[in-house]
C-alpha cells in the first residue's frame, strides 16, 4: 500500500469529500441500471452489458475500501499511531489488538496499540467491540472526557466544535471521567458530558446503533429522549434549549426513518411540554 505519511487535514477532508461523492454516483447508477432490467425483462429487452454491471461491482466494493478505510499517520503522531475515517453511514474496522470499532459517517479514529496500554482518540461516533486485555487497559478520549476499559462493548460520542460526549454501554464496565469527576456504567446505563456537568442516567434505548434513525424507547423520560434526538439527528438537529424543567411522564414508543419534524410532532402529543423546532433548533417550554 502507497504511503500517505504526513498527509493533512485539508487533503484528507478532500479525499473524503471525494469518496462520498463517487459512492453516490455509484449508487445513482446502479439504481438506473437496477430499474432498467425490471423494463426490459417485461418488455423483452436485453439487459444492459454485463461489463458495466462487472464495473459496477468493482467500484463499489474498491471505492468504500480505497477511501473509507484511510490509514495514514497523524503529524506530530507517533508512528505506529493508526488512523481511520468512515465516510458511510457505518464501517466496521479491526483494530490490531484484535477489537473491533464501528465508525459513523464523517467520524475519525486515531489508535496506538501499546505494549502498556491502547489508546484511541474519537471525533465523530463510534461503538467499540473491545478484547479483554487486563494488562493493558483500552482508553478512549473524546473532548474533554476520558473512557477507560478493560474489554466490553460501548458507544463513544464527540463532535469536532462540540463540547457534548455521549457514553453509551452494552455489556460489561466502563469508567467515564471529565471536569474532574468520574462515574461508573454498566450495561444498560450512559453518561453525558455537557455544560462542564457529566451526567449518569439510564439507557432508555434497547439498542445501541450506528448510522440509523431507529430509536426503540422504553419508559423513558423526556430528557433520555432528547439525548437520542442529538444522536440520532446530528447535523439537522443544531441544539436544543430547555426552558422549562423536565417532564415526569415516561414514554415508550418507537420511531423508524422519520424525519426530524414528523418525531417532534409525536413527541408533543406524549409530553405535556411544547416543543418546537425552527430552523434546526428544539426549544422545550410549558
């Protein structure tokens, strides 16, 4: 593989701007093609040249791996500091000391695999699959929050420009410290760092997923639902102000490819708030 030592920031957001462009047209093309054999099979029509359908299963599986699966070293990193970026909507990648990480679109890892102890750092979203290796603890940092475990399976949440980190656990122990404090989660329970406060409260979601709008809720709160509304909708949802305290009501419900607006809209009628969403904001009142 060429070596890309020393590449930047702005070639790389290149690179990936790229990629995200030529998968899109890739897909365009196979649904045309796609569309074109259901016609032609009802109209008696040959199919389209094979080549281009072998072209097309070329690239699609040459573009994710050539540009999803970047691995460059960082400046200023030592050198066997391993860095990857995810430019689908999830990509899985296994790391050398045998775990494994699934990136959301746009989200960076960097990994150094130490004799003492591995370390990664997140910008972006990822849910970590993590050996056991009690002889060298795995830790994540994200902003200005630290996660440490041994090996177990958990979701990592920080945004570049954002001070918001999200802790999510599936199974086994995991210590979060940020701003000086430091909690404990078990499977089934989360932490959130934002405004300087980090925050332990219980997953309302059963399921910890990358890069989908799925949310499956069980007795949750109003707040445990915001918390997922960030996750869920990140980029169309710039912020949410809470003008009012939260609501005692628990919900459960579920929600499944919905846009931003049409979830607000249910969420209304559960809640006894307002809650209105303008240009990109959710404001939360009495």
């Amino acid at each position: 593989m060429k070596s890309t030592k020393g590449i930047d920031d702005k070639r790389l957001d290149t690179l990936l701007s790229d990629a995200a462009a030529m998968r899109q047209a890739l897909r365009v093309e196979e649904r045309r093609c796609r569309a074109w054999e259901c016609v032609s099979a009802k109209a008696g029509i040959g199919k389209p040249k094979p080549a281009w359908r072998t072209a097309l299963r070329a690239a699609a599986v040459v573009i994710p791996i050539a540009f999803a699966a970047l691995f460059f070293t960082q400046r200023g990193a030592a050198a066997d500091t391993l860095m990857l970026a995810s430019t689908s909507a999830a990509d899985t990648f296994a790391l050398p000391d045998g775990s494994t990480v699934v990136l959301g679109e746009g989200s960076r890892l960097a990994f150094s695999n130490g004799d003492e102890a591995r370390k990664a750092r997140i910008e972006g979203i990822g849910l970590f699959m993590v050996s056991r290796d009690e002889a060298r603890p795995f830790t994540v940092e994200a902003g200005e929050a630290e996660v440490r475990v041994l090996g177990t399976t958990f979701s990592v949440e920080h945004w570049p420009g954002e001070a918001r980190v999200r802790t999510r656990v599936r199974q086994g122990h995991v210590s979060v410290t940020a701003e000086g404090e430091s909690v404990s989660l078990l499977a089934g329970e989360e932490a959130s760092l934002s405004d300087g406060k980090l925050v332990k409260m219980t997953t309302a979601t059963e399921k910890i997923e990358i890069g989908t709008r799925e949310m499956t809720f069980r007795s949750a709160s109003l707040g445990q639902v915001l918390e997922e509304l960030k996750t869920c909708y990140h980029g169309e949802l710039k912020g949410v102000v809470m003008a009012c305290a939260d609501d005692s009501v628990l919900i459960t419900t579920s929600f499944k490819d919905q846009t931003l607006e049409s979830v607000v809209e249910e969420l209304n009628m559960h809640f006894d708030k307002k809650l209105t969403l303008r240009n990109g904001y959710l404001t939360v009142s009495d």
